[in-house]
C-alpha cells in the first residue's frame, strides 16, 4: 500500500465524515438560515476531498483526467459559501438581512462563471476557436463593430482560462482573508460566554484549516517555488483533520447549532468507528503485503484471522470508547440541556423570589444564549409585572390581572410565539408592553390551575431556532418554576407569620411591662387585680398612681383594636396619662389632657375606652370620669349592687372634649369592681355572652373572705362559661375594696 493509496483513503474518510456533519446539521433544522449555509459549506468541503483523492488516484495511473479536472473546480464554490458562512456566524450581518438574495448571487458569481466556462471548453485554443466564425466576409461587411468587440472578448476569455488557477487562487485567498475578517469581528461583540467558546473554536479551526490549503495549493499558484510534493499532501491531511476536528468538537464540547444530545453521539461514534475502522484496514493491508513480499505468496488465512480479531476486539473497544465519551464529553455542564435539567431541581430549593429570578434569568440567558429571559410574575397586588434587563432606572412593566395577555396566559396550557399572541389578543397596550421586554417565546407557569407567572424568552444570539427538544427541556423547567415559586410563597408566608409571632411575643412583653407588678397597699383599702391577656396582644390598660399622701388613683382602659398598633397606643395613651396625672389629679381634668394627648397623635380610628378615680382615704370619697369604658361596679355591703352609669366620648376622636366628674360616698366594707369587656363579652359554645347580668350575680353569689377570693372566682366562672372556645380577648380585672 503506496503513500497515493494512503492519502486518497484519508480523503474519502474526511470527505465521507464532513458529508456527515453537513448532514446532521441540515437534518437538525433544515428551515434555518446558518443550518442551510454551514451544511452545504460542508458538502463542498467534502466534495473537495473526494476529487481530490479521485484526482491522485487518476494520476497514478495516468488516466485522461481533463474531465475529472474541469469538475474539480466545482469544489471551489467552497469559498464564496465560506464567506456566506462568514457573514451569519457568529452573527448575522445586516448587509445579508436586507439583501437575502441579491448578496449571494453577487458572492457566487465569479465562481459561476469559471465554471461554466471551464465545463465548455477544455483549454484556452478552443475559446480563441470561436472567434473563427467572426472571420467570415458577412460579419467582416455588416457586423465589424460588434465582432472587433465580441473577439476582443474571446481574447480576454482566452486568457482568462489559460491562466485561471493564478487568477482564482488570488480571489479565493481574498474570499478566505474577508471570511475571516467578518468571523473576527463578529467574534469581537459577543458577550455570551457559550457562543464565545463555540466562535473562538469554530474560527481557529476555519483559518487553521483554510489557511494550511492555502499554503499548500493556493500561494504556489499566485508566487511559484518549489515544494515537495509530499508537502502540499501533508497540509492538505492536516487542515482536513482541523477542518473536521473543530467543527466535530464545537457541536460535541459546545453545542455548536445547537446540535441534539443524540446526533452528538452519533458523530462521535461515527468518527470513533471511522477511525477504528481505518486503523483495521491499514494494519489489514500491510500485514498483507509483508506476507506476500516475505514469503512471495497468498494466505488466505490471512483474512480470516483478521476477521475474528475484529468480531473478538471491535466491540468491547467501541463499548470502551463509548463509556468514555459518554462520561467525559456529553455531561458537561456546558450542555445547555443537561443545565436545564439540573436546575430544574436545583430552583425547587431557592426560597427568595428574587433570587429565583435572577438564577433562572441568569442561567437561561447564559446557556441558552438567548437575547433576553424575563420572569413575569404576580405582585402583592395580585397583577403581573416584571423589570426589563439592563434599565435599573425604568418602571416595571405591569400587566392587570384582568388584561387580555394574562387571561390569555390563564386559558392556555402549551407555550405560544409573540406572534401568536398578537393574533389572539387585541389590547395594543399589552402588546407594547410585550416589545418593550422583546420576547419570542412564552411559557405559562401554572401550578394546578393557578398561574403564577410567564417565562418569557428571547430569540437565540445564534439565530436558530427552539427545537422540540429544546421546548420539552423548557416545558419540564417551567413546571419547575411554578412549584417553586409556590414553594417561595408559602415561605415568604410561613417567615411572615414567624416574624409576626415574635413581634406578637415582643408587644406582649413590652405590654406586660407597662401593667403594673405589684399591687399597693394601704390602711384602708386594698387592692387586687388579675390581667389574662389573648392569645394576640391586646389593647386592655390599668394601672395605679399615688395621690399625694392622702389617697389612690385607679385607672383602667380598652384600646381600640388588637395587635401591634394596639399595643403602641397603649404605651402612647400610659405615657399621656402618667403625664397628665401629676400635672393635676382631677379625673375630669386628667381626661380632657389625656384625649388632646391622643387626639393630636394618633388618626381618628385609634382610640381608646378609659375609666379613671381617685379614692380620698381622709372622707371615703371615690371621685371619678369615664371615658366611654365599661360601667364598673359599686357593691355595698349588705345591699345590691349597682353600675356607676355616668359616662363620656372615648378618648382619641374629638380633640376639645370636656369631661365631668363625680363622686361617690363610700363606706368601710364596700367594694368597686373594673372590668374590660373580655370579661363580659367572653363567648360560650352557643356564642352567648357572658354579660353584665351574670357577672353581678356571680359577685353576689360568691361566697368570698377575701377580694382576691373574689377575683379567682369571678374569673373562675368566665373560663368555666367560655370552655371550648378560645379565649378572644384580654381579660382584665381589678377590684377596690374600703376597710
């Protein structure tokens, strides 16, 4: 097997391996541009190996190769398609954009003509033959202008073709030089890392391997010296291993076209399978022809061996092979697929909905090399917004709830093309507000029925197209992000609710703090008092104040509401009243600062219920004013008890109110009772109220020693009324009793 044989089989392997590149990339998406123009790219590759190994082969054994040569030039056509190539990737120029027609014919057009030209006349005397007809006396009388013109013509075309291959190795070496320049600078505005890797391989493959034919066939024809002729062979071999090699790897390592998983494989295994099969065959050969220049003869054997060799090795070599391609080359995270996959299940643990968004929006973008990805989702205010990617300053786009786009979202299950969507709806504002954010793809994040948001992506930087492939990885990951974004809101409710827990604990705390921590004590009265606050912070007050030496002061109060606001008032309405208390003890007066205090501080929906009275110890007197707040109770010993019914405005509402004040003759041995109304209003099983009613007859029925036997009955029998329910209100009770 001669070195002719060698390198011919090595151009049809080429060939047949670039054919089946071209082929899987027409295959993946016939309808795309860059997918027509790099198939027939390398179509034409490959027919150059083949007619350059026919070529080698018709000239060792000095066949008429004038046909197989004016065929050859066919080949050529490689370098206008380069350019064409040149001029979609990385990206597409705007030159091709406007002129999808006319660019190519222009581009094609030298080459076209060199063809039909060679493929008529096989040398340079039969074109200057034409010009015979011209030489006759009727076109020398009639026609001289036009034959003078017409042979100067053929005179040129004559030319032309004798020295053709210095004239086209020049353009195609100009082809190869802009080719390049446009590919460079493309290259040079790319911002996706993945389109990067991909442009960067793909061009040192194209301009090492262009560039090695060039040395080796093209240079020689435009400045003659003297090479080996083993050298432009050698070239030729290694640019087609570059040509090939790179193409192959950008589709495996970085998914050049966008190329599926399993047409990745097949090239690989192919180009595996390719090479083992041409490593059999060499050593097939030249085990051959040893035996026979050793030993002079034919074994027959030979074959036989060669063909078990093959059935026990080829195999469990292959699977090996496999294996490792398998684990090292088609599960890298440069896979966009095998990306969305894995953040698929990475997102269902992110919790935070802007982290949510920032890592699909990143990833989707990043991997996918897409223009632009926007989650549009649902806001506190139940519509739809989302902000436009790289506008820190803009509004966000926001879609009503009640909007055609999103009731159309809600409807549909499938995801839809921008197009579709400006058929299917007529609101011009949804559609402005869809270009602002440039999608092409929408998909509706539903989880059950509910739609929790639109993923929305933009068109490839690689101007291909979402295969179906790609929209069932996109599908799978759009379900993904709906639980996940359910996921997030239940968290976002579940810290919600913890953080309102621990400040329900800390307004508790604060509120206990402002109730009083002992009671005071006296010659003659004495104090008892209990305070069961809710299960949520409540707005019940009481507090004591010395007057003087010469008596006591009991204040008790209701806030309006319950919660946190609650308890800030309260605090608000102690402060005022501690205030207004040593500035003048009188009840009428204390009250009417106590309101001003709130009225000017707080709106007129925040106000309070507040009883206040002094018990004078030197004439037994009990002066007091109440403020709207339950009718306490007078009990004297040994007669009924009654309700002091003199009452106010509550506090908080009207800023200039005026309050009375009046006064009660008490005797040693009578009690007065204040109360909240979670006292009275505690509710029983059949939503009955405890009431005033039953609290005086459980006063009167109790059989008590003490005041503080008193309060532990009096509470006693609420919780025993409101068993079963839950405890609604604070419950606050203080007792005075006269000695």
């Amino acid at each position: 097997m001669n070195i002719v044989h060698i390198v011919s089989i090595f151009y049809l392997t080429c060939s047949v391996l670039l054919f089946f590149l071209g082929l899987i990339i027409i295959k993946e998406n016939p309808r795309q541009q860059i997918n027509r123009i790099t198939s027939i790219m390398l179509f034409l590759a490959a027919s150059g190996g083949i007619m350059g190994a026919c070529g080698l082969y018709i000239s060792h054994e000095e066949i008429d190769s004038n046909i197989i040569e004016r065929f050859f030039i066919f080949w050529e056509f490689f370098f206008p398609q380069l350019v064409l190539f040149a001029l979609v990737f990385p990206i597409e120029r705007s030159a091709l954009i406007n002129h999808p027609k006319k660019i190519p014919f222009l581009i094609y057009l030298p080459h076209i003509f060199q063809f039909v030209l060679l493929l008529l006349f096989r040398n340079a005397q039969e074109v200057r033959a034409v010009s015979g007809m011209f030489e006759t006396d009727f076109f020398q009388g009639i026609v001289k202008p036009l034959a003078i013109i017409f042979q100067l013509l053929i005179g040129l075309l004559s030319i032309f073709h004798e020295y053709h291959p210095v004239f086209f190795a020049i353009i195609n070496l100009s082809y190869v030089i802009v080719a390049i320049y446009l590919m460079y600078r493309g290259y040079a505005v790319l911002r996706s890392e993945r389109l990067k890797k991909q442009a960067a391989l793909v061009l040192w493959g194209i301009r090492s391997g262009v560039g090695l034919y060039a040395i080796a066939f093209l240079l020689p024809e435009i400045v003659p010296f003297h090479i080996s002729e083993y050298i432009p062979y050698s070239l030729t071999i290694l640019a087609l291993l570059i040509g090939v090699g790179s193409i192959a790897w950008a589709i495996i390592k970085y998914q050049f076209l966008d190329i599926q998983s399993f047409l990745r494989k097949s090239i690989i295994f192919s180009m595996v399978s390719a090479i083992l099969i041409g490593i059999y065959l060499l050593l097939y050969g030249q085990s051959k022809a040893l035996f026979k220049q050793t030993f002079n003869l034919e074994i027959p054997i030979l074959e036989v061996l060669f063909l078990v060799l093959a059935a026990i090795f080829f195999q469990p070599l292959l699977s090996a092979i496999e294996n490792f391609v398998e684990r090292n080359f088609l599960r890298e995270s440069t896979d966009y697929r095998q990306v969305l996959q894995t953040l698929s299940h990475d997102i269902l643990t992110v919790l935070e909905i802007p982290k949510l968004k920032e890592i699909v929006v990143r990833t989707l973008t990043d991997t996918m090399a897409l223009e632009n990805a926007h989650l549009i989702l649902e806001n506190k205010h139940g519509d739809f917004s989302t902000e436009v990617n790289g506008e820190i300053e803009r509004e966000p786009i926001i879609f009503h709830k009640n909007s055609e786009f999103i009731q159309l979202m809600r409807a549909i299950k499938d995801p839809i093309r921008f197009d579709e969507v400006c058929i299917r709806i007529s609101s011009e504002d949804d559609i402005a507000k869809l270009k602002v954010i440039h999608p092409f793809l929408m998909f509706p994040l539903k989880h059950r029925t509910d739609l929790e948001g639109i993923l929305c992506l933009g068109n490839k930087l690689t101007n291909t197209r979402f295969s179906a492939e790609d929209v069932a990885s996109l599908g799978l990951l759009s379900d993904q992000i709906a639980i996940a974004i359910e996921n997030s809101k239940l968290y976002q409710e579940k810290l919600e609710k913890q953080r309102m827990q621990r400040d329900i604990s800390l307004a508790r705390e604060i509120q206990r703090m402002l109730l009083p921590h002992k009671f005071p004590e006296g010659a003659f009265f004495e104090i008892s008092a209990i305070n069961i606050p809710s299960k949520e912070v409540g707005g019940d007050y009481y507090d004591f104040v010395q007057i003087d030496d010469s008596g006591i002061g009991v204040v008790i109060g209701d806030i309006a509401g319950k919660g946190i606001p609650a308890s800030l008032l309260m605090s608000n309405l102690q402060a005022a009243f501690r205030a207004s208390v040593n500035h003048s003890p009188e009840p009428a007066v204390v009250m009417a600062q106590v309101n001003r205090q709130i009225a000017q501080t707080t709106s007129p929906e925040k106000y309070a219920t507040l009883f206040f009275g002094n018990f004078e110890r030197r004439d037994f007197t009990f002066t007091y004013t109440n403020a709207g707040h339950n009718f306490p109770i007078l009990c004297p010993q040994n007669r009924e008890c009654q309700f002091l019914r003199e009452s106010g405005l509550v506090i908080g509402i009207v800023e200039g109110t005026q309050y009375e004040q009046h006064t009660l003759q008490l005797q040693p041995g009578d009690i007065l009772i204040f109360y909240t109304d979670g006292i009275t209003e505690a509710l029983s099983q059949d939503e009955k109220e405890f009431g005033e009613e039953r609290l005086v007859k459980t006063i009167q029925q109790s059989n008590w020693i003490t005041i503080e036997q008193l309060r532990n009955k009096i509470y006693e029998s609420v919780i025993y009324f409101s068993q079963g329910t839950s405890q609604y209100d604070d419950l606050t009770l203080v007792i005075l009793q006269v000695k």
